[in-house]
C-alpha cells in the first residue's frame, strides 16, 4: 500500500506557525473565518495533515493570519531550519525566520 498522497506543501508549516501564536486548530479557524473564510478544526485538521489541497488565494490569507510570508509556509522544513545565516541573502526571511524562533535573534 502507496503513501498517502499530500495535497499541499504548507501544512507541516502551518502547524509550526500555529504553534508559535500558541494557537488551537479551533482559534486559527476563528482567525481565519474572520478574515472571510469559512474554516472549522476539521479543515485546519486536514490542511495541516496535508489531506486538503490549498489555493493560493488561500495561502495568502493564511500567511495574513499567520504572520508570515507565503514562501516561508511554502519551504521545506530543511530549508527553514538548515538555513545559516551567513548563507542568506534575504533580509526578510532572516526576520521571518527569526519571528518563528526558527533562527536565534541577533
């Protein structure tokens, strides 16, 4: 029996970013729904387990809500932990990076 097919690339992200706001399935649906999205637990449940697909008008209100950029919830999780300062050449993922406790502060 095959692996399950993931159906999108940022949720393992998502739940990181959650759990940075110490936020609930529950309160990051409320969150989302406030912005226009008609989001319940089980939705983020299944978005965060990568069972549902994300549009990208979807991603931008997530990384919105998040507080982070849409790259960032699209990378790799290598990518966002094995990055070494001295390797980046982005400010602006250094800064989102070290928001998510992903880098130490300077």
């Amino acid at each position: 029996m095959s692996a399950p097919k993931r159906l999108n690339q940022c949720g393992p992200q998502v739940v990181k970013s959650r759990h940075i706001h110490q936020w609930t399935q529950t309160e990051l649906a409320a969150r989302l729904s406030k912005q226009g999205w008609k989001a319940s637990r089980d939705m983020v449940a299944a978005l965060e387990t990568q069972r549902r697909a994300v549009s990208d008008q979807e991603l931008m209100l997530l990384s919105r809500v998040l507080r982070v950029t849409p790259s960032l919830l699209l990378a790799f999780e290598s990518e966002c932990i094995k990055i070494c300062p001295y390797q980046a050449e982005n400010e602006r993922l250094l800064t989102q990076l070290r928001r998510l406790k992903l880098l130490p502060a300077e």
